[in-house]
C-alpha cells in the first residue's frame, strides 16, 4: 500500500503479516514509475533491498528490534551517509561519497530504518522550490507544473507521492516546514539543539535543524523519538530529556491557549490560504482553546536579517570547496581572465573550481555573506542582524509568557508554478517569510495539512512553540487532525 503510514507498516511487520522486503518492493516499483517527479538524486534498489532483507533476518532470528525495523525513511541529500553519494545537490560534491555517518542516520541504523534513497533538494539547501538542485528540479506531486517547495523538495515529495512513509529533511528558514505545506503533509523543524546537527552538510550553522516529515503526527513523533537527544559529536545539541513524544501524542494538551500571529496575516497573503487558515483557528475554538491575536513586532525584520545571517554562515561553511581536500577539482585552470597569469595555479585551480562547483544562487550568497562581513560592514549589517535576531527571540519570549502555541499560516501562497520565481530572488526570499523567525529564535514549528485550494493545492498550518516544547506542540496540532481529515487527502496521481 503506498500510503500506508510506518506505525501501519510496522504493525504488520510485528504481526509477522509482512516482511521488510515485501513492503520495499513495491515501494522501489512505484518510485521507478514515478522518476519523472526526480524524487531522489539517488536510490540504489539493491542496497535498499539488502537492508530490508538482513532487518528480516534479524526478525527471524528472534533479535531484538528497534523502533523502525524494517520502515523505508528517504533521506535528503544533506546527511552524510557512510559510503553512500551525498551531493548536497550541487554539481561540488556529484562524485562525493561520505567517509562517516551523520548521527541522526547512525541513529536510524540502529533504529532498523532501512533507508531508501537520497532526495533531491536545492543545492546546499539554499532556495524554496528544489529547482535550485544541480540535478534538476522535484515536481510536487499534487500538481506537476509546480515546485514542491524547498529547500527540502525531494523528502515532501517522497512522502506525498506515497514513495516512503518517513523522510528526513533540514530546515533553516523554512526547508522543512515550506515544502510540508507545498504537498500537503506533516514536517516538523525542532528546536536548535534538540537533534544533531553531526554529519549534516553545514549551509548556515546556528540556524540548521534536521528534521521529520511524515503522513501524520504519530509517524512525525515516531521518527522525531529516534533522532532527537544530546550527542557528543555536536556541542550544540543539547542534554535535554527527550519525552516520548509518541507515547503523549493523544493526551489532551495541559492548556491550550493559542495565540494568533498578528504579522501572519499581513499583504500578499493568498485569500484561499487566509481562509483555510482562519477555519483552523474555528477548529481550535470548538476543542475549547482560548484564541487570541497576539504580536511578534519584529518579524517584518526577520526576511532582511536571515538574509545577512545565513549567507555570513554559509560564506564561511563553504569555504571549505576549494578543490583541494574532496569535492569537485577543475581540470583546466588556465588564467581565463586578465591578470589572472600571475596567480599562483594552486590559486586558480581553487578558484576554477569553485566557479565551475557552486551554482548561481550559491554563489550569490557567498558574495552576500562575504560582504555582509567585510571589514568596516560588519558592524552595519551582520552585528545589526545579530541584535535583530535577539529582539525577534524576545517577540516569542513575550508571546510565550501568554500563550502555549502559536499559529498562522506556513507559507503566503501554496505551491507555485515551476519557473515562476527563479528569476526573482526576492520573490523566492518571500516564500519564507512566516517561517524564517522560528529558525532566528531558535524555537520548534510544524506544518500541519489545514486545506486544499480550489485547484487542489495542499495548505499548511503552522504551530510555533517555546525551545524543547516539541511535546506541547505535537499534542496541540493533534487536537486539529483528530478533528479534521486533511491529513488523509492525497494526490491523484497516476
Ligand atoms: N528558503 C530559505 C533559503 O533559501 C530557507 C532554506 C532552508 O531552510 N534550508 O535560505
């Protein structure tokens, strides 16, 4: 059943009704008459068959089993996998195969995930529709003449098209949240700290969170369980207990007190988004919420202090493709343009290298960054971003102290034509601009599936929480899907 959710799936794993390389099967069938999406940069049908046929000897033998054995999880090509091609989408790292697992897939091993695939994504996780990726860009699967969102494209498409129940994804400004809502199903970006960060290919350090999509709550908690929790490996991961976020999902929420995002609701919000939005919010008030509007004053900053933040972090991060160590290393590195003869060659083979690895919009972050920190401009424009940022996590503080969760809408508009915004970066920019301010503060969101458009294009919910509230806000977005059926619509695809 190619929607099946991975609580199904391993229930009937566990009932013996099934094995692991039954459920793989068909699943590698339906991604091969579906690679016209180009879901995956990357799926290697006997390998994935490998895992799932040792997971069932494993069952057969009486082993103990972890949480997932033998559940397909498709991964984006971000996490660095042992052995395996992880190409962050970029032409840079086409030949790159990872000498070391990142955490969270050391931690889906020993979970017994079998995992399937690597998913297409913009390259180093820099754009909001996919079509950044060197590999050219996902279709989503409810409409495909439009994007899927981004940056984390491929994994909402893995799940939407029913390819696998589980994907992993990163979210920095929005990559997991964004394209949750595109194709209509549930993505959940924790709070800075709470998963590793190890093994995750670094765009913009402080921001950065992997993170789970799913069909629906329950698989989101599921996955969300095995890959949360300090590791020693990453010093930003933080020694927090991790609750059993499965296990609390259906308790009703201590207090629910929802507070209205004010600046949500501003200019350019689609009409059809707006309403299906504000039918969420009626939702809540019949479970018995308090609902009221409340302020974030500084988010209209949030868009132009990201935009200083991220590209400082990722002109540093990518510094590190040069040619030298791994990567791509250009062949010709003749001078190409005047007074380039008197560059040392190891200088223009770094520099060739970089022009020939990194694509435009890349290259125009570093650019951004580079500047953004240059002496004499660091003071007007990353050191303001940084006090920004602090006044944006004292929006949420604030707004905490009243409320449990927040809630607005994901994105302003649901998915958008292919082609439509690659042309106009600021117009791409603005697709973030509700999600943004969670990765600047550092707090958990989700996306939860609120509504179709006319059109049949999925709309997404989101719900914002304090640092390490995961728990509340799992528990909060659950009273609306269990008074709701969006999470069950899926796409007619064929
Ligand atoms: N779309 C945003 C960007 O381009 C966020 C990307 C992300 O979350 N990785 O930077």
């Amino acid at each position: 059943m190619s929607h099946e959710t991975a609580l199904a799936l391993r229930a009937r794993l566990n009932a013996g009704e099934t094995t692991s390389e039954e459920v793989v099967r068909p699943l590698l069938e339906r991604a091969r008459s579906l690679e016209r999406l180009n879901i995956f940069i990357h799926l290697d049908p006997e390998r994935i068959l490998d895992q799932a046929r040792a997971i069932d000897a494993q069952r057969k033998a009486g082993a103990p089993l972890g949480p997932l054995a033998g559940v397909p999880v498709a991964i984006k090509d971000v996490l660095c996998v042992e052995g395996e091609p992880t190409t962050c989408g970029s032409r840079m790292l086409r030949t790159f195969r990872s000498p070391y697992d990142a955490t969270v897939i050391a931690r889906l091993k020993a979970a017994g995930a079998v995992r399937f695939g690597k998913t297409n994504m913009d390259e180093y996780a820099m754009g909001s529709s996919t079509e950044n990726s060197a590999y050219g860009p996902t279709l989503n699967p409810w409409d495909e003449s439009r994007v899927p969102g981004g940056s984390s494209g491929g994994s909402a498409a893995a799940v939407a098209a029913g390819v696998a129940p589980l994907a992993l994804g990163s979210d920095t400004g929005g990559s997991i949240r964004q394209p949750a809502a595109f194709c209509g199903v549930v993505g959940l970006k924790p709070t800075y700290g709470r998963v590793s960060r190890y093994g995750l290919i670094a765009y913009a350090s402080s921001l950065d969170q992997v993170g789970p999509f799913a069909h629906d709550l329950a698989d989101t908690a599921l996955l969300l369980g095995v890959i949360a929790g300090r590791d020693p490996h990453d010093s930003t991961s933080v020694d927090e207990r991790v609750p059993d976020y499965l296990g609390t999902l259906d308790l009703p929420p201590e207090s629910l007190r929802i507070g209205v995002v004010r600046e949500f609701f501003g200019d350019g919000l689609d009409a059809e988004v707006a309403g299906a939005v504000q039918e969420a919010i009626k939702v809540y008030e019949q479970a018995g919420a308090t609902i009221r509007e409340v302020s974030l004053p500084h988010s209209k900053y949030g868009i132009p202090a990201y935009y200083i933040v991220a590209p400082a972090e990722c002109s540093s991060n990518l510094a590190r493709y040069d040619g030298t160590t791994y990567g791509h290393r250009a062949e010709d590195f003749s001078p190409r343009h005047p007074g380039e003869e008197d560059l040392a060659p190891m200088v223009r083979m770094m520099m060739a290298s970089r022009a020939e690895g990194f694509g435009a919009e890349v290259k125009r972050r570093i650019m951004l960054g580079t500047f953004a920190l240059s002496a004499g401009y660091a003071d007007q424009y990353y050191n303001k971003a940084l006090q920004v940022r602090r006044k944006i996590r004292g929006d949420f503080d604030a707004a905490f102290r009243e409320v449990d969760v927040l809630l607005g809408p994901i994105s302003p508009t649901p998915a958008f034509k292919l082609g439509e915004r690659t042309a106009d970066p600021l117009a791409m920019y603005l697709s973030d601009i509700y999600t943004i301010t969670a990765n600047l503060a550092g707090i958990p969101g989700i996306s939860i599936p609120c509504g179709l458009t006319r059109e049949k294009l999925p709309i997404g919910l989101q719900l914002l929480a304090a640092p390490f509230a995961e728990e509340k806000l799992l528990r909060t977005a659950r009273v609306f899907e269990r008074a709701t059926d969006w999470h069950l619509r899926r796409p007619g695809l064929v």
